[in-house]
C-alpha cells in the first residue's frame, strides 16, 4: 500500500494527529519515542513526543505543549511542524544535532484532547475553548478554562467563579486531570527543563511572567530580552512583529497560566505563543496561513531554545569560538574569565587555546577540571585553581 504522506499545512483532527506521532515513532526510531502520561475526563490518552539522542544519562529538557484551548488549533498545527522542523535538521545541522545530544525535545500536540474533539464535531462547536469536564452541581455547563486551573496565583485575577464561563477556573486549582498529570509530569522533573514553551492563538504576541500585575519575574530583564530577540527572529521570517511582554502590560491580567505555574516550579524560561493573526481571522485562521505561521513562530521558538541550550552548555560551544579567535601564542591578552573562579591576572581558556597537544590536554584534563594560564614571554604556566601550584607543562608553541 502506497504511504499517505502528512500534510502540515491542513488542520487535522485528533485521530489523524494520533496516527501522525506513531507515523514519527515509526521514521525516526532512534530519536523519537512515544510517551503517554495522561489520561482526560472522556479517557483519552495524553500522550507526547520525546525527541532526543539516548545517552544512557539524565538530560536537561524543553517543554512544549498545543491545544491547551480546543479552538486554537493553529497550536497543534504548529506543534507538528515544529516536530517536523527539527527532526528534518537534526539530519544535516550539527547545532541541532547537538543540542538533541544534550537536551530532550517533549512535545505534546494537544493537550486538551476532550475539548479539540467536541470543537471539530459541527459548527457549533468549532469556537469551544474549555475542556469538558462537567461543572459542580447543580451547574449544567461544562468545562474548566485549564489555562486557568494552575496553581499560580490561582483564582485572583482575569478568571471567572461561574461554571459557564469560558474562563471560569475550576472548584479549586489542579481540579483538572489534563492539569494534574502535565504539572507531575513537568513537575517530577523540574530541574531538567530549561524552557516552557505554550501555544496559544490569536494576537501575535510573547507573553512572560506573571499573569498578575502585582508579581514580577525575577528573571524579567532576560526573559524580555530573549523575547525580543525572538520577536526579532519571527519577524526576519514574513515580516510579522510580535510583541513582547507581561499579560497585564500587553494583553490583559489572568491567573492560574501553565506559564507561571512553571516559573514559580523554577523554570527559569517560559513563554506562552500567541500566534497568528491580529483578529481578522481570529481562532479561524485560514490554512492557507499555517504555513507562513509556523514558518515564523519555529524560528522565535528556536531562539528561545538555542539561547537556553547555549546558556547551560556554554563551555562546550564556547571552546571552538574561542579557539578561532585566540592566538596560539604564549603572548595571548584576551581574557574570558568564567564566574566563580578567582582571577590571577592571567586569561582563562580551554587547553586547545593555549597551545598544547592532544595529549597534553588529555593529561591536563584528567588532572585539572578547571585550570588557569599565566602568559609570559616564554612558556605559559599552568596553575590548580584549587591550590594556585604552578604544574609545568610546557606548550608546544
């Protein structure tokens, strides 16, 4: 039987969706592996990609997450081709490729799986937000906003007491199996993820932390400093600007967001996605729009990810940057002191930099996990950084 190849850039309902992450698992056994964590009111399985090279050790991590809200379905359209994206680079970008040895990708294309199926039944139904968890007694409405029902300052602002709202919040927060088993799954390995990635539409914008205007991240600056650069990224793409900034500053205040609730977890990155358009379409993008939509909001998503893999890999990606610029000379002025480590006067680089051999940075490294070069006229002294013992190595410049 001829193989029916997946079209990014159509909307699918969860069935085809469902057969497209096995259809993954299936081209890429070595990176890819399907992971359910979950199960939602109706008993659907929730279900993610984790997308990384096994190493046989604990990795560091990037979350994302689509379809938190049923009737945005750009997100879980985006969430596909995102997979895609890096799973077509990890075969030809050694960044990528990389960054998959060092981190693992978990990406979950619909989150609220209850509620994306209700919004695909008739017309009626296509604007359906909400999960569809039946309300409290004797409320006859159904769903809980779960972009709402996380433990982050929950209930106290932006969120509405009456079960028939769309942004009502739930009878208490975590009341939601779709928010409790993501927020164990995050939350059980808190100290691997280095970004929280969420996909909403419409509006264009990058939303930070917090959704309360009487709370500010503690990592603001970065966070908008990152963002704009992912700002940047999209819009070098097709010329969309998104804009960049807190809920209450660009958007409207709200509580209760999976973002905050992964800050407050210690997550030091994490950004919700509002993506296209402004409001001509609003929820209905039309299709012929998700591929310049994705096209953009991979290439800020990247951003994102690439600065939060730099930043914790930085002695790794720094070496070969260094190495070009350095010279090979006993003579070297240039200095890159790392934090934490005293400075003696001299420049801190990696063994390649200073001149010696493959061998003599093999003994070297064994010996020394940091070491310190002292330059002078003549051969460049290596010292402990525990004792500041000089050890005589001398370079083969």
């Amino acid at each position: 039987m001829e193989r029916v190849e997946h079209d990014y850039f159509r909307y699918h309902p969860m069935p085809e969706i469902t057969s497209w992450m096995w259809l993954i698992v299936k081209d890429y056994p070595d990176l890819v592996t399907l992971v359910d964590y979950g199960k939602t009111h109706e008993n659907q399985t929730i279900s993610l990609l984790k997308i990384g090279v096994d190493t046989g050790v604990k990795k560091k991590a990037v979350w994302m997450d689509c379809g938190i809200h049923a009737r945005e379905w750009i997100a879980p359209a985006f969430c596909q081709y995102f997979v895609r994206q890096i799973l077509q680079k990890s075969k030809t970008d050694p960044k990528m490729q990389l960054m998959m040895k060092n981190m693992d990708f978990y990406v979950t294309p619909v989150l609220n799986i209850d509620g994306y199926v209700y919004s695909w039944e008739n017309n009626t139904t296509r604007l359906w937000r909400k999960n569809r968890t039946p309300g409290p007694p004797p409320c006859l409405c159904y769903g809980t906003d779960l972009n709402r029902n996380f433990n982050a300052n929950w209930g106290t602002i932006g969120v509405s007491s009456d079960c028939c709202s769309n942004i009502y919040c739930g009878n208490a927060p975590m009341s939601e199996p779709e928010t409790q088993f993501l927020t164990y799954f995050v939350g059980s390995r808190k100290e691997d993820f280095l970004c929280f990635l969420t996909i909403h539409s419409y509006g264009q914008l990058l939303l930070v932390p917090y959704g309360h205007p009487n709370f500010t991240a503690s990592n603001y600056a970065e966070l908008m400093e990152v963002g704009t650069g992912a700002a940047d990224a999209i819009e070098k793409v097709h010329g969309m600007r998104y804009k960049v900034g807190s809920s209450p500053d660009i958007l409207y205040p709200n509580s209760g967001s999976s973002r905050d609730w992964a800050h407050l977890l210690g997550i030091p990155l994490t950004f919700t996605f509002e993506l296209r358009d402004n409001g001509t379409f609003g929820f209905e993008l039309p299709e012929d729009q998700i591929q310049p939509a994705c096209e953009e909001a991979y290439s800020g998503a990247l951003h994102i990810i690439t600065y939060a893999h730099d930043k914790t890999f930085k002695a790794v990606t720094t070496t070969a940057a260094a190495t070009t610029t350095a010279a090979a000379t006993t003579t070297t002025t240039t200095c890159e002191f790392r934090a934490g480590i005293p400075q003696y006067g001299g420049c801190m680089f990696s063994p390649s930099v200073c001149g010696l051999s493959q061998q003599k940075q093999l003994l070297l490294s064994r010996k020394l996990p940091h070491v310190h070069v002292l330059p002078s006229n003549s051969a460049p002294y290596w010292f402990n950084m525990a004792t500041t013992a000089p050890i005589n190595l001398v370079a083969d410049t």
